[in-house]
C-alpha cells in the first residue's frame, strides 16, 4: 500500500457553542474538509460511488457508537 498523506486544514470554531452561528460555521468547515477529502480519495483511484457508500456506512457506525455512550452514560 502507498500512502500520499495530505493535511486537510481544519479551523477552531469562533463561535461559542451556545452561539447560533456555529451550527453555520461548523458545516461551512466540515464541506470544505468533506470535499477535499472525497477528491483526495477519488484522485487515488477509488470511484465516487465507493467513497460516498463507505463514508455513509462509517458515518453510521459512528453515530451508532455515539449513541451507545450517550446512552450509556
């Protein structure tokens, strides 16, 4: 396996977490990281529609695991 480690910037939010704009900011940073992430991907050689299945099916497990140590709190 080849790895061509890229660093895709990500900012610190400058909205306080009770601040109504930082639901903006956040998916403002998080679009412009999840692009340049699937390109980086793509350019790689994997096809689009593998990168988007595979990001849905790790999202989910995630937000699953989260649950489980919300809940389990």
């Amino acid at each position: 396996m080849v790895s061509t480690r890229q660093t895709i910037e990500i900012t610190k939010p400058q909205h306080t977490a009770n601040d109504a704009y930082r639901a903006v900011e956040r998916e403002e940073i998080l679009e412009v990281a999840f692009r340049d992430f699937v390109r980086a991907v793509v350019a790689a050689g994997w096809s689009e529609s593998e990168v988007a299945l595979t990001l849905a099916d790790i999202a989910d497990d995630y937000v699953m695991a989260l649950a489980g140590r919300v809940a389990g709190k």
